[in-house]
C-alpha cells in the first residue's frame, strides 16, 4: 500500500530495520573507545557517541531518504567511530535502492571523508591499514547493493512480463469471444432471415389471393406453420450455441444447397439453378457458398418478391467454385446491408473474393469466386 509518505513496509521490511538498527547500535558501542586510542578533544568525542546513535536512529528512514542519509553519514564519518556500522548500512542501501551513478558518487565521497577521518583521528594503526580495510568494505558492501538492486530488478521486469501475459491472454480471450458473438450474429441473420423471408412470401400469397379456395388457405397456412417451426428450431439451436464450445455451431453443407433452393421453389419463388460441381469441396469452401446462395435468396425475396432468381454453382477441385445469383434488381435497395458484409468477411477469410452490384441490364448480381484445392 502506498501512503502520503511513501509506500509502507511489510514485516519483512520492519524486521530488518529492526535487526539492522540493534546491529549499527551494538557496533557502536563496540566501536566507541572513550578516547583511549586516539587523544581528542572531549567535546569532538562527545560528538562522536551522540552523532552515531542519532545516524543509527536514522536508520528506520534510509529506505525514504536513502541518498540524503547516506551523505550525512559521510559527514559524520570525517570524525566519528559510532557512525561506522550506521554508514555501512547507508551505503549498503544506496547501492539497493538508487542507480550506479549515484551509488558512485556515495562511494566517492564517503573514501574522500575517510581521508579526513585517517587526519582527525590519529589511530594507532597506520593510515594506510586504515584506508585498505574501509575501501575494501565499502566496495565488498556496494558490489553486494547492486547486484541486490540487480536481482530485484530482473524479478520485476518478470512480473511484468507476467502481468502483461495475463493482460494479453484475457484480451485474446474476449476477442474470442467476440468473434463468437459475431459468428452467431452471422448465423442468425443467414438462418432466420431465410426462414422468415419465407413465411413472409407465404402470408403474402394469402393476403393478395381472397379468391383462394379453402384447400389453398389451408396448404399455405401448412407451410407457414412449417416454416415457423423451422424457423424455432434453427433459433434455438443458434442461441444453443452460447452454452457450447465456439467451434459447435450447427452449419450447414455443401449437399444441402439443392434443398435450399427447393425450398424457395416451394415458396413460389421460380427459381433456376444449373449446378455443376462434382466431389465435395472443403467444409468451409463448402459453408461459405452455401450461405452466398442462401443470402442471394434471401435478398431477392424481400426486395423483388415474385421475380425469377438464376443461380450458378460451377467448379471442379483446382478450378475454384464460382456462386452466382441474379435477380431483377429493385428500383431501390432496402436494409443495411450487414449480410453482404458478412459475407465479404466469410469470402475472405477463405481466401476467395466477392462481389455484387447492379449490371448494365439492370439486374442484380451477387458472385463470388472461391478457392477449391486439387
């Protein structure tokens, strides 16, 4: 959690500041002669005990101030003993929690204070001892804070890396399902729209025929009930597809095209069909043509009731499969014409092509050219 001050330690946190400010503390008692080794002036030695336990007291802020702390205990390095343990630590936290050059500039000035320090502080052993061992220490204490800095850098970029796994899955995820939701879209408008583009053809037969006898009403009434019921049936397998895997939709064949047709004929649409295409293409070659066809119709019995549709089914493995649908065109085009972008996407996604539009005779053509491998 992050506060107004910065973010809060954990246990971990609190323990080893705990065990970091009894071991600074300890080691400057230890550290702390009285004086005897090296005659100073007793209120510089007084300086000496209180600036160090005030460093070490310090410590429970090194992680919010690190750099600010780590200059001042270079300062009271310059004189004190009891500072030592406290700025090992400051140095330690440095190399941890701020960059190399920083970490650097730390290290630097802390050897220039300990030059001062050999000048204050006339110790029994030699300079040059001195110097060695401090230098020795502080680079043995920066080498291990950068590459704890190093280590806690690289489990973080994984966690990153993992989190933005997470992130790119559940994206993957909802366009999956995306997709889905627009795969069933698709099959509701082809199924259900052919479906009730025939009852409407039917209830329309009966409202322009008062004349029809009463076997006529109730053969049409048949079919309507029929087509009604086929069309629940087709409605109810569609949206059972959203308790199913996405890959289960009910689809129709490549077979199945003459059956289409046949039930547009028994709508009393005159349909012609010149269907030559022997073998069976592949499922999904054979699933887009089929629903090529079942727009095609679908389109002319809403706008160009009562009109004769051609249609043309001609391919051979390695030559491709050519659909074609020609009708009458109206002298104006209704809807929003989402099933013609459906079935642009369907046609591209298997690497085929379509098109539609009028023609210079003034009739309608929706065809499309899709691949069929030898």
């Amino acid at each position: 959690m992050v506060g107004s001050e910065g973010p809060r330690r954990s246990v971990r946190d609190w323990a080893v500041d705990s065990l970091s400010f009894l071991v600074a503390v300890f080691g400057g008692f230890l550290l702390y002669d009285d004086g005897k080794s090296d005659p100073i002036a007793p209120w510089l030695l007084a300086l000496d005990f209180w600036a160090g336990m005030a460093l070490c007291l310090a410590l429970w802020f090194r992680r919010r101030w690190p750099v600010q702390l780590g200059v001042i205990s270079a300062l009271l390095g310059t004189f004190s003993d009891t500072a030592g343990i406290a700025t090992l630590f400051l140095i330690l936290t440095v190399a941890i929690y701020r960059p190399f050059r920083t970490t650097a500039m730390i290290f630097g000035l802390n050897l220039i204070c300990l030059m001062i320090y050999i000048e204050v502080r006339q110790k029994a052993e030699t300079p040059r001892e001195v110097a060695l061992w401090a230098i020795l220490i502080y680079v043995a204490l920066a080498g291990w804070g950068l590459y704890l800095r190093s280590r806690r850098q690289l489990l973080q970029t994984l966690r990153d890396r993992a989190d933005r796994a997470e992130a790119v899955a559940r994206l993957q995820a909802q366009q999956a399902q995306m997709r889905a939701r627009e795969e069933i879209a698709r099959e509701m408008h082809d199924v259900l729209g052919h479906r009730l583009s025939l009852l409407s053809v039917h209830a329309g037969a009966l409202a322009y025929r008062p004349d029809a006898t009463t076997q006529e009403v109730a053969g049409a009434a048949e079919t309507i009930r029929a087509s009604a019921h086929q069309a629940l049936q087709d409605l109810r397998e569609v949206i059972g597809v959203l308790r199913a895997p996405v890959g289960e939709l009910p689809q129709p064949t490549f077979a199945d095209l003459p059956v289409l047709v046949e039930d547009s004929r028994q709508a009393g649409v005159p349909v012609e069909l010149n269907f030559d295409a022997p073998g069976n293409p592949p499922d999904h070659v054979g699933r887009t043509a089929y629903r090529i066809v079942q727009e095609g119709l679908t389109n002319a019995l809403k706008h160009a009731p009562g009109q004769a549709v051609r249609i043309q089914v001609i391919g051979a493995p390695g030559n491709g499969l050519k659909v074609e649908v020609t009708n009458p065109a109206p002298s104006k085009r209704f809807g929003d014409g989402q099933g013609l972008l459906g079935l642009t996407e369907r046609a591209q996604l298997v690497d085929g092509r379509l098109e539609h539009g009028r023609t210079p005779e003034g009739e309608f053509r929706l065809a499309a050219w899709l691949p069929w491998p030898a």
